[in-house]
C-alpha cells in the first residue's frame, strides 16, 4: 500500500471528527447542508480507499457498516447532544456508491486502479 494509504487515513480522520464533534462544535449551516457534507465525506472515503488499492468488497462492506454504525453512536453517546438519522444513512450510502462509480471511471479509463 505505502503512501497511497496516506489520503485515505485523512479521510477517516476527518470523518470521526465531522461526525463525532458534539452538536455545539457544528457550525450553523443552511438547512440540507449536513446532507451533502454526509454525501461527500463517503465519496471521499470510498475514491480514497479505492486510491489506496483497497479491496472493493471489504471496503464498501467497512463504510457501509460505518455509516449505520455512526448514525447509531450519535444516537446512542447522549454527550454528543448529537441524533442518528436515517436519513443521513442513506446519503452515506449514495456517497459511497458515488465515490464507487467515480474510482470505476477512474480504473476503466487508465486500464488500472486510479493512478496506478
């Protein structure tokens, strides 16, 4: 893996603080904004760890058990002051099959896993 790792650890990095910061660390936003903020961050995650050459099948099964998973956790960890939301689920899951499609584009393209 070597560096190519690297941009797919900052992207998991900025998801647990995007979605484990307690509710008065969020920024006001317009309504509908932590739903494209949701949509991108799994995009990144998945074109990331596609990048990384990770496996596609262990690696859409791990984001798509961490969106739920986190949905859950903000529900569940009352500190937060945070709510899990379905909703946000699903964006997490048309994230990751966005970022899917963008790293496909990507292999098909080039003739090899983004970059390679």
């Amino acid at each position: 893996m070597g560096p190519r790792i690297l941009p797919f650890v900052v992207a998991v990095s900025l998801s647990v603080i995007v979605l484990f910061t307690p509710a008065s660390g969020v920024p006001t936003a317009p309504p509908g904004t932590d739903k494209v903020v949701h949509f991108v961050l799994f995009a990144l995650l998945m074109g990331t760890g596609r990048y990384a050459r990770l496996p596609s099948g262990p690696l859409l099964t791990g984001l798509l058990g961490y969106a739920a998973v986190s949905e859950a956790l903000q529900w569940l960890i009352t500190g937060l002051n945070r709510s899990g939301d379905v909703l946000d689920a699903l964006v997490d899951v048309a994230g990751v099959g966005f970022g899917a499609l963008v790293a496909r584009s990507f292999t098909r393209k080039r003739g090899t896993p983004l970059g390679g």
